[in-house]
C-alpha cells in the first residue's frame, strides 16, 4: 500500500510539554514578482511519543490523524541530534 501522508524535516525549537515537541519549518521560494527568494517559517505541534526530541535535532515529521485541539504531525524519525555543549 502506498503512503500518500506529507513529510517535513526541520528544527526542533521547544520540548518542554510531555510527548509534544515544537518543530519550526523554514520553506523559501522565489517572490512571484520581485524574484528574490523569501524566507517563511511555520512552527508545527509534534507528537513525540517516547520524548526522545532535543531542543536543536533534526527531525522528519509526518502527517497523521487530529491527536489534539493543536497537535496533527508525529516525529518519523530524528535525522540529526543536537551537538552537545
């Protein structure tokens, strides 16, 4: 079967709700009439079952069913962790 869910990769920006991380979304695209490119960020509720998410990973995230009044993205998979300091 093919899955036809949407899937988003960016940055995580805030974990500090249970099984719930805050995942910002920076798109860029071209003006339709100036052309110069414009950057666009989105901040997305994500639902991390296990609380695995950093502050600064990396993460794949994909659609899924309304899991709250906010919440309608699972985390796939954590693509880079944040560098430790």
């Amino acid at each position: 079967m093919d899955n036809n869910r949407k899937e988003l990769s960016g940055l995580v920006q805030s974990n500090t709700m249970d099984k719930t991380v805050v995942v910002n979304i920076v798109r860029s695209f071209p003006h339709p009439v100036y052309k110069k490119y414009v950057k666009f960020s989105k901040k997305y509720y994500v639902h991390d079952e296990n609380n695995k998410c950093e502050c600064g990973d990396t993460v794949l995230i994909e659609e899924s069913k309304p899991l709250s009044k906010l919440k309608r993205w699972r985390v796939k998979k954590i693509l880079k962790k944040a560098a430790k300091i």
